[in-house]
C-alpha cells in the first residue's frame, strides 16, 4: 500500500512579498542572465535600434499605399482611396514586365550563385598547401569589398564594344557583340558578375561549418573504401547540411530583391526588356516621377510575396529536411 500525506490548507503559507522578485534571480532566469551578462546585451543595442529606426519605423509609412500622398502635406497622405494604387499596377503591362525579369533574375541567382560557394567552400577544403589556401581565398574575397559603383564601372568597360570581352572575341571569332545595349546578354553578364562579386564572400560560412565535421567520419568513410568524392558526398555535405538549409531559406526571403544598385547603374532603355526589375521600375516609375503612393503599392506587393516564399520555403525545409529557421 502507498502511503498518501495530505497537507491541511492552514500550513500552507502564501509566498512573501518578495518571491516574485527572488524568483527573477533563480539560475536560468532572464533576470539573472540580464544582471550577469549586462555588458553583452548592451552590444545588442546598438543593432536592435537600427533595426527599430530603419525598418520597423517605415512600416507606418505603408499607409500611404491606400492614401493619396502630396509631397509637403501629411506624411499619412491627405485622403484614403483604397486600392486605387494596387489597381494602376496590376493593369500596367510594363510592371509585370519587370515582374517576369525579377522572377528569370532570381531564379538564375539562385541557381548559379547559391550552390557555387558551396563548389568553392569544398574545393578550398581539399587544398593541402595552406599558403596556397589562403592566397585564393584572399583573391576571392576581394570582390566582395569593392563598391557597386567601381563593379558597375569594370562590367561596362570589360563588355563595352572596345573592351576585354570584346577583345577576346574578335582575336578568337573574328566579331564583336554590343553587349551592353543587347538585351538578350544582360542576363548572363549580370549572372556572371554576380557569381565572380559574391562567390568568395559566400563561402566563409561554408568553410567555417566544415572545420567542424568530425574527422572521425572520414577515417570511417576510407576505411569502407570511399574515395575522395564519395568522402565529400556522404560525410561532408550531409554535415554542413544545416547551414545549407539556412541560407537557402534567407535567400528565398530576398528572392524579389535583385541586386537594385548594380542593375540600375548598368542597364539601359535598350535592354530594359531583360534587365528592367521591380525595384528599378518602382524607382523610375514612382519615386522619379514623385509618385510615392504608387511606388508604396508597388513596394508592399514585393514585401508580401517576399514574405510568402520565406515562410512557405522555412515550413518545407521543415517538413522535409528537419531544418528550418524557427
């Protein structure tokens, strides 16, 4: 039989005035972690009121995207007129010329510059020769630190009618292409200064998350035999998995957001057939002309569908893979 002790209501004493407070300062607590770690969370400061300012404070402004704003009037605009906006847009022809080029631009980005650090992160991971390691990797990351502007500047001088691109052509075929006015070559010059700008940056995660995987794990795989390529199909890539899986999600979430500054320094009316995206037409369209109501339709419309591939893309990820964001 099991003894049962049973406590009378009256020796039950409520807790003083101070539990609450001493409750706070129990390992674990976020009150003892804040009193400890003050000096930590002082650096987040700093980030979370950029982020307060200069993204979650615009937000109010997306009003204006059903209110007819003048520029001197009221920051909310002077009337409401509803989807007034939303309408001009989607019965514009041009903009969903610049919605078709965004969606062709990003999935090439996505194609071509999502997996290639990942190729450059394994292909470093197999150099022997440390010197020679960090000599490419220097090399590589250089492009990530120059202005769009000079990047902009070299693709147009490289494919320009006189350029090296052209130069090579004509040594080789014996022609030349007009690259830069031509719209059917904005993409794949685009892409390619895309890949040669990012793919060094990008493969710091990558080859931060392989000095991780256990060695172990390659001592087991060539004891079965595998070879180099079987190593890296079966332990390296399942390892960095995860770290894959996240960025692949973030970039979905910019998916809309093609490179804004190096496509409006480079492109053109004559190739605006390829290379004119949504963030280019809302800056032509609605910020130039001073329409800032429409441009706000406009923007709102981005963010959502932005907003729809990060979370359906995180809640695959998820499902599938057991890996997501939160």
């Amino acid at each position: 039989m099991a003894l049962r002790l049973e406590v009378p209501p009256e020796a039950v004493t409520p807790d003083p005035p101070g539990a609450t407070r001493n409750r706070r300062n129990k390992p674990g607590s976020w009150g003892l972690a804040l009193t400890r770690d003050w000096r930590l969370y002082t650096l987040v400061l700093l980030p979370l009121a950029y982020f307060a300012v200069f993204r979650y404070l615009p937000m109010a402004g997306n009003v204006i995207a059903f209110r007819q704003f003048q520029p001197g009037g009221s920051i909310f605009g002077e009337k409401w007129v509803g989807l007034k906006y939303v309408t001009l847009f989607i019965n514009d022809p041009s903009f969903w010329q610049a919605f078709q080029n965004t969606i062709i631009l990003g999935v090439l980005t996505l194609l071509f510059c999502f997996p290639m650090p990942i190729i450059f992160a394994l292909m470093l991971n197999e150099l022997r020769s440390q010197k020679f390691k960090k000599f490419v990797q220097t090399v590589a990351y250089l492009p990530h630190f120059m202005s769009v502007v000079i990047i902009a500047g070299m693709i147009l001088q490289n494919f320009s009618m006189t350029g090296t691109v052209n130069q090579i052509a004509n040594t080789l075929f014996g022609t030349t292409v007009n690259f830069t006015q031509d719209a059917g070559w904005f993409r794949p010059m685009y892409i390619s200064s895309e890949v040669w700008q990012t793919m060094g940056w990008g493969a710091i995660l990558y080859l931060a998350a392989l000095t991780r995987v256990d060695e172990s794990l390659y001592e087991a795989a060539r004891i079965d035999g595998a070879n180099r390529w079987q190593q890296t199909w079966h332990v390296t890539l399942p390892a960095i998995r995860p770290t894959i899986i996240t960025l692949l999600i973030l970039n979905i979430g910019t998916f809309m957001a093609v490179g804004f500054e190096k496509i409006l320094l480079i492109y053109n009316p004559l190739n605006y057939a390829t290379s004119d995206v949504i963030s280019t037409y809302l800056y032509r369209v609605g910020l130039e002309s001073s329409n800032f109501s429409y441009a706000a339709a406009i923007g709102m419309f981005e963010s959502v569908i932005g907003l729809t591939l990060i979370l359906s893309a995180n809640a695959i990820s998820k499902r599938l893979a057991g890996t997501s964001l939160w």
